[in-house]
C-alpha cells in the first residue's frame, strides 16, 4: 500500500466518525463535502440528495459550486450526468465532463470552470439515496485511489443518512419516532430515564504517579471487587430463575475479567511509564479498542469500552450505579455495562432502548432473556429522551417520543390484546398438540439450563427436542470434568424422567465462544466450530460422551446429537468414539447399558445430497433452520443490511425443507426441527404442510404453537403445503399460509396485534 492509499484509509475513518457524530443531517453533510473536497485534493465535492417521490436528485450540500444553489439546482433521475449515475446507479468518471453527451449546463450552480466528474451513487439496502460528486479544474480522471475511496465512503455513509432522512420525516408536531436496527419483544409504555457513565474514556487526561506500588495495589482491589460483584450477581440471577440472563451477563464480561494480559498490561503501564491506574487502564484500553475496531469486531469492542470505563469509574471514585427508579420505567442507554445488570432487579425497568447495536450486546441478551420490549440501534442524541412519555415496540424495533393520547390509547390496546393472548394460550399450556383431524404433533422444549425451579414443565411438553450443553460450559471458567457434566445431565433426565430428552454434543465457534478456548477467526460462521472442534478435541468430546452415558444408564430417556456435520466421515468418527466410551463404561461398572439413540443436527447444506447415506447411520435428524437457512441463501442473520433476506417462506428454503421431510419419511427415520422457525405460529403452519409432526422450541413459545396445532386440520395444510411448492416468490407463499389461518379465527396469532406484516396484495 503505497502512501497515497495509506492517507484515504486514515481520512476515510477520521470522515466516517466524524459525520456520524453530528447532530443534524444538514451539519453532517456540510462536514462531508468539505472533507471530501480535503482528503481527495479535487475543487469541488457536492452531494445530490433524492426526493422523497424518488424522481429528483437535489443539491444538498456543496463546498465548491454556488451555496445560492443548495437546496434549489435539481436534476431528474437520469437527466445529466449526476442523474445518470443515480439512475444506472454504478460509477462515473470523467476526464472532460462537459463533451459528454449526457452533461446538462446548470448556470446556477456555477460549474464552468471543472472539466474532471466523479460521481458516485449512495445506496441503503438496494434505495437509492443520492450521488457523491467531485470535481476538478483539470482535464483528467481521477482515478482508483479516489474511485475506490468514494465508493467505500458512500456506502459508509448511506445507513446515516438513511436514519437521518427517516427520523426528519417521521417527526411531526410534537411526536417523534424512531426506527432502531434491531427489536425483541412487545410493547412497553413508561417515562424514559437516561443512564450514561459518569466517566468516559474520552473524559480521562493522562496523568503520572509518584506512588506507582499504591496505584497498581488500588488496580486490582478494584478487579478483586468486580470480580466478587459478578459472582453475586450471576448468582442472583441464577437463583431467581434467569439462568439464561445470568449466562449473557458472564459470558460477555467474565472473559475479560479473567483476561490476565490486560491485567499484566495496566501493571506495565504503571510501572514502567509511572501512569496512575486510571491513566493506565485508559492506555492499555484504547490500544486494544483500536486493534478491534480494525478486526470490525463490535460486540468485543463495546464489552471492552464499558468495561474500561466501569474500572476507571471505580478508581475515581464514581459510583456508576443506575439512577434510583421508583416507578415504571423505560431505561435509556448507551451500552448497558454488565456491572449494572444485578441492580436493575431493584428497579421496575419495563424496557430498553440501547443507542448500540450488537449481536451479543448485554441490553439484548437482558431484554430477550427476562421478557422485556427493547429497541437498539438508534441514532440521535440520547438526552433528548429523558424524562420523555415514550412507547418502545419490540415488534417493529420502534421508539415513539411524546406520543399523543389517541396514539397511547392505540398502544395500550395492544398491550391488553397481547396480555389477554397469552392468558387464552396459558390457559390450555397442559393440553397436547393433536390437530382437528386427529394427527399428533410433538411439542418439545429447547433448553439450555435447568428450569428445576418449574415443577409442571414435564406436563406441558412432550420431551426436550434440544439440550444445548454449551451454556453450561459457558458459565464455567474451564473446561468442566466428567463428574460436573454428568451431575448436570442427571439432574436434565431426572425431572424428564419417561420423556425423551435430547442432547446435542458442545456446539461452540461462530458466535458462542468459550473463554478457555480462544478462537479468532475472519470468518466464524464458516470456521471452526461444533464437530469440527469436538473432533479435532476427541478427549473433550468423549469427556462429554462418557458423562451422557453415565447419566443415561441411571435413567434412559437420552438422545445424542451432533451438530454441524457436513460430511459423512464425522458422523463416523463421532459414532465410532461414542462406541468406545459406551464399551468403557460397561467395563467400569459391569453392567450393560442401552446405547442412546444417535442423530445428527441438518444445518449445513452439504448434508442434503448426503440424506441417503447419513439417514443409514442414525436413529433421528433434527434440522437446525436458523444455521441452515444462513447458509442456504448465504444470508448473515445478523447483519442487519441483509436480515430482510433471512426470509422462511424463500422457495429455496420450503423446497429444501420438504425434501429433507420426504428423504426422511422415506428411510423411516424420525426428523424434527429445532430452530426458530418451530416456534413461530406461522412458520409452524408451513412446517406442518410439508410433513412434519415434530417441533421443538423456547419455553415462552410452546403454549402458542399448541393453540395453533389444535386448530387446524393437518389434511388441509398438506393442499396448502403442495401449493406452496409451486410458487416462486416469498410473499405469495407467506400469504397462503395468513390465507389459511384467517378463517379460522387464528389471523392474530400467526400475525400478532402491533406486527406491521401486510400479506402480499393487500
């Protein structure tokens, strides 16, 4: 990379984060054509926005042409050279613009004297939003340094301007609203309260000691402090039947708490340099927060800047404790620190809004796990919401502000139509899943931790379809021994005694991670991780394997399963080594035991031209349809630039889904699904109208699913099933299946009060 290159890529980020931070759209834009115009060396730099009816591109912001013109000199879609690149929308460079036939002469804008064009579109999610122009008073092209700058920029400046325009276009008299990149939940209605840290890192001036012995003891009895706070809190979760919760709060931030290289590293930093703790911690934080800011790794990033800023809080005598809430609130924030997480049980916190937005961020893991509307991803300055009446909907990832009494009264109706919903389904949680025309459907429980805290589980499913053992490694701090796991699954198959239970083998890499077992890769979801490590780690895998069985022998309602096999030969190291510590076992205790029933999770696409084969070498299949669907249409669920793809009803996923249903049926081997798509009433519906009888799920979504299962006739689906199969587009075959459920009074639970879902046509 020659020195040219070096100073875009320097500029580029220094551009990004410095728009970003503006306030409005119209001093964010000013910024970017001034920094542009810098950065690149050309005369001229302005940007063209599109209207709102999406025919013209209007000058928004110039340094260069005439500031009389902004907002004023327009070009229709594909009229001139901008509106060329705006309709093509592909890129434009022009040694002698004005000899092109496409040039158009605006006299208003005051362009005469450039000949050299550069021009770029700006798109968000497939929408145009404007074209990127520079100019210069030279006859040449610019080039690919600058072709390849511009075309970064305006892709990194497409989501700001999205939100941007949205939010001005939304916020009429005195309501605001907001749309968020990511929501869980309902609907919540309270006064917002604003938590931000008291002590940033941007807060912190670099000071020296002449104490540095005292700074570095006070270092780490603030560590030994948070430390034992986290300990008690995860407990506290634990005990009061948030296991789940307890396992995103120590899965995030207990890493870096045992990270004993950061620990080494502040040491150095007083030591060596003479720096205060504060000083030191801030040092050693921005060092590392610039390296993953480089790997674009955002869920580390935010972990580690709130966990840099509670420590340097600590030791400057901050408390940074959550505000004292007495009634119902929305709680407002940056980044939820995991410090603050035991305390919100004292609060009376009915939602979130988060202004970060990450896979693994502690505000969503929190929300999803304790039942709590959120919204995250937002862009606009936090303070303005404080003390502010707000409605966080979940459903639609939308904050409203202010909103009026006819649009509080609309709200609350959904909130009651959703309470008397849940209390309908409640109602029938202990009848089973067997349709109108008397086809049984099993209903099963996906589970992680133990949910011994409720006795009358067992009556309301028909078995645990999945038991994921890698929350539990995750909440240990090495690798736990036989005996550990072994007590764990005991206790799983005793209060599921005469039910079968499912175990799926360490499923750990993409995004669950272990902080005994570090795995950096560029690409996760297609890296090491489930069998792949399990194999590559055969002692742990038959660690695991041995305490099964010897959990098995005692009470005998086990399945094992393997995830993400893609290949015949790991199914056959995996049986092969289940076969050995099985012959183990009965060799230890001189007794015989039955062997488990063995299956493999479908989550890669491979497997589908292996269906033969595999369906010869087990007792079950289980299909992992968040993993498979990802894969299939090559679709990251968690970016939410192409989340509008990760799309169920895609006729490449029903088609697929009733081919591995078929496969199956045919060799006589049991499949079920597992993933998201089971709990969901709607996707349920489809499941059923390709075949399948047996669906697992999360625990707040078996009572709904039931209530849909007895309400429809299994012969009736299969005709919608076969319809659904022929057709090509997404929306035409989620519309046969709100078509089907309609007449029966079950529209508003396969699409719930408050979804903004409209079936196709209407």
């Amino acid at each position: 990379m020659d020195e040219r290159q070096s100073h875009m890529l320097l500029a580029l980020r220094q551009i990004t984060e410095n728009v970003s931070a503006q306030s409005s759209l119209d001093e964010a834009i000013a910024l970017l054509t001034v920094s542009i115009r810098k950065a690149t060396g050309a005369d001229c730099c302005s940007l063209y926005l599109i209207d709102g009816f999406k025919k013209y591109l209007k000058l928004a912001a110039t340094d260069g042409l005439s500031k009389n013109a902004v907002g004023k000199a327009r070009l229709r879609l594909g009229e001139g050279l901008v509106g060329s690149v705006g309709q093509r929308q592909e890129l434009l460079d022009l040694a002698d613009a004005p000899s092109d036939p496409k040039f158009k002469y605006l006299p208003e804008v005051g362009e005469d004297e450039f000949f050299s064009f550069l021009g770029v579109p700006i798109i968000n999610q497939g929408e145009l939003l404007g074209v990127l122009v520079i100019q210069s008073k030279e006859r040449k092209q610019f080039g690919p340094v600058e072709e390849s700058f511009l075309v970064t920029l305006s892709a990194q400046i497409a989501s700001i301007i999205a939100v941007s325009r949205s939010e001005k276009d939304t916020d009429t008299d005195s309501l605001r609203s907001y749309k968020g990149e990511q929501g869980t939940g309902g609907i919540a209605i309270a006064r917002c309260v604003v938590w931000q840290p008291e002590v940033q890192l941007t807060d912190v001036t670099l000071q020296h000691t002449q104490d540095p012995e005292v700074q570095q003891e006070l270092f780490h009895q603030i560590m030994f402090q948070l430390q034992t706070e986290m300990d008690l809190n995860a407990l506290h979760l634990s005990e009061n039947g948030k296991k789940d919760a307890a396992f995103g709060y120590m899965s995030g931030y207990g890493s870096l708490l045992d990270d004993t290289t950061f620990q080494d590293d502040v040491d150095t930093e007083i030591m060596a340099n003479g720096y205060t703790a504060a000083s030191a911690v801030k040092t050693v934080a921005e060092r590392r927060l610039s390296e993953l800011l480089s790997d674009e790794d955002h869920d580390r990033y935010l972990d580690l800047r709130d966990f840099a800023e509670i420590i340097i809080s600590r030791l400057m005598n901050f408390t940074t404790r959550a505000p004292d809430l007495k009634e119902d609130v929305v709680l407002a924030v940056r980044n939820l620190p995991a410090a603050l997480v035991a305390e919100l049980r004292h609060y009376k916190v009915c939602g979130f809004i988060s202004m970060e937005n990450a896979s693994n961020s502690h505000t969503a893991i929190l929300a999803r796990d304790l039942g709590i509307p959120s919204v995250s991803g937002l862009h606009f300055d936090i303070n303005t919401l404080n003390g502010h009446e707000v409605i966080v909907d979940g459903m639609n990832s939308e904050v409203l502000v202010d909103p009026s009494e006819s649009v509080l009264s609309e709200y609350r109706q959904l909130v009651t139509l959703g309470r008397e919903q849940e209390d309908l389904f409640s109602k029938e949680k202990f009848k089973k899943g067997v349709t109108l025309d008397g086809v049984r459907v099993q209903i099963e429980l996906n589970a992680g931790l133990s949910h011994e805290e409720m006795t009358d589980l067992p009556e309301q499913t028909d078995g645990v379809g999945l038991y994921r053992t890698e929350i539990s490694f995750m909440l240990c701090k090495s690798f736990p021994n036989e005996q550990q796991q072994c007590d764990w699954y005991k206790g799983v198959l005793r209060q599921f005694k005469g039910l079968t239970v499912t175990m799926r083998t360490l499923d750990v890499g993409g995004d669950k991670s272990l902080s005994y077992l570090p795995i950096e890769e560029a690409n996760p979801a297609l890296g090491w991780r489930g069998v792949r490590i399990t194999i590559d780690q055969p002692q742990i895998l038959k660690t695991q394997l041995r305490a099964m069985l010897l959990a098995h022998a005692e009470y005998g309602n086990l399945q094992i399963m393997v995830p993400m096999v893609s290949r015949i030969s790991e199914v056959v190291t995996v049986k092969k080594l289940l076969m050995t510590a099985l012959k183990e076992i009965e060799e230890q205790t001189g007794r015989q035991i039955p062997c488990p029933k063995f299956g493999v999770m479908l989550e890669v696409p491979s497997v589908v031209y292996l269906m033969d084969e595999i369906l010869s070498m087990v007792d079950f299949v289980s299909i992992g349809s968040n993993d498979l669907m990802q894969y299939l249409l090559a679709v990251d669920r968690g970016n939410r630039k192409v989340t509008r793809f990760f799309e169920p009803f895609h006729p490449a996923v029903v088609r697929c889904l009733k081919y591995l249903c078929d496969k199956a049926s045919e060799k006589g081997v049991p499949i079920a699904v597992c993933g998201e798509i089971a709990g969901s009433p709607l996707t349920a519906l489809m499941l059923l109208s390709l075949g399948y009888t047996e669906l697992s799920m999360n625990y707040s979504e078996l009572s709904r699913v039931g209530y849909t299962v007895r309400r429809v006739s299994i012969a009736d689906l299969r005709k919608v099933g076969q319809q659904a199969l022929k057709l090509c587009h997404s929306e035409d075959i989620r519309k046969l299946y709100v078509d089907y459920a309609a007449p029966l009074g079950l529209e508003r639970v396969v699409v719930p009060a408050g979804s903004k879902y409209v079936p196709a046509g209407d």
